[in-house]
C-alpha cells in the first residue's frame, strides 16, 4: 500500500492570506490537492497543518483525509511536519508520497507513474524529474524512513535525498506542474483556473 503525506502547515507569509483555503476551481487549493491524490487511487492521505489549521483541518476532513497538527508550523521547518506524517502511518504502508499542499496544479498522471513504477520496479526512492529538475511528489519506502526520522534541523528532506542521489530512481514526466507551487499572489493570479 502507497500512503501520501501533504505539507500543508506553512504560514503563507509570501501570500498574504492562507493559501491553502483560496478558491481553486469549485474547491481550495488544498481541496484539489487532496482530490488529485484521491483520483490517482490513494486512500490513506495524511495532511499535515499547521498555518490557519482549524479552517484547514475543515477541508481536510470534508475530503476524509487524516490531519496532523504541527505545533511546530511557525518555525517554518519542512522536515519537523515530514517526521510527524512518517510517524503518523499505519504498519500496512509499504512506501509513502511526499506531496505539497500548495500544488493544485500537480497531474493524476504523474502520481500514477511515480505509484506504478513503485509497484513494478520496488525502487526504493522514486522522484519525478522535468527537464532535468527534481519536483513533488516523490515516493519514499518503508525502508529509508528511519532515515528521515533521524535527521535533526538544520539538515532537510533535500539533504536526505542528496546523500541517496545515487538510488533514486527518476521519472521522467511531460508536465512542469510537479515543480509549480503558489507562494505569492502572482503566483496564483497566473495560475489559477
């Protein structure tokens, strides 16, 4: 079974406003996040909060997904909300998806290459790539999560995946949407449908 993890417990400081509760489409943008996972075949998806959580978790429990609250958000660390969802899995989790909960933009396509791949070749680290850059969601296995566990602040999931730079499998997709991500107003004014 493949889990996802969504980062969602940023302050939006770029934004201005809470991003992950904007309009996208005839949801949010987290709203659409969670779907995407949701059309790709993924049924346990923890989200991860922290920013404007009671109104977050509202969004998160109308898509039945888990919350997970960081009391941590407002240091702004990545890794801290990583660690909670990891520890947050149930033991049937063969490998998990990291995603970000301001990528409304982000293909079913590409979530079910990176899931298929998992299933046919059991890479244990699987990144999607688009010309050359890395992006989300990339898919972590049950094996490597003590891993991420152990990593202390300052050191980031990019570090992580640094020092493994030599077992991750790329997948290569067609879209730039798994490097997109809404960090300010312009952001979203040009992307948004």
């Amino acid at each position: 079974m493949i889990s996802t993890i969504i980062l969602a417990a940023g302050e939006s400081k770029r934004m201005g406003q809470p991003k992950m509760l904007l309009p996208w489409g005839k949801t949010t943008v987290l709203g659409q996040v969670i779907s995407i996972f949701r059309q790709a075949g993924i049924e346990h998806i923890f989200v991860v909060t922290g920013g404007a959580h009671q109104e977050v978790d509202q969004i998160v429990n109308q898509y039945g997904a888990q919350s997970i609250f960081n009391h941590e958000y407002a240091s702004g660390e990545m890794l801290s909300s990583l660690q909670l969802g990891l520890m947050a899995q149930m033991d049937q989790a063969q490998a998990t998806l990291i995603g970000l909960g301001d990528q409304p933009q982000v293909q079913v396509a590409s979530i079910e290459l990176i899931c298929e791949t998992y299933r046919n070749k059991k890479s244990k680290l699987i990144v999607p790539s688009y010309q050359r850059r890395r992006g989300h969601p990339w898919l972590v296995e049950r094996s490597l999560w003590q891993e991420l566990l152990a990593l202390k602040s300052p050191q980031s999931p990019r570090d992580f995946l640094n020092q493994h730079a030599e077992a991750i499998e790329y997948v290569e997709v067609s879209t730039p949407t798994i490097l997109t991500d809404l960090d300010t107003p312009k952001d979203y004014q040009t992307s948004h449908p």
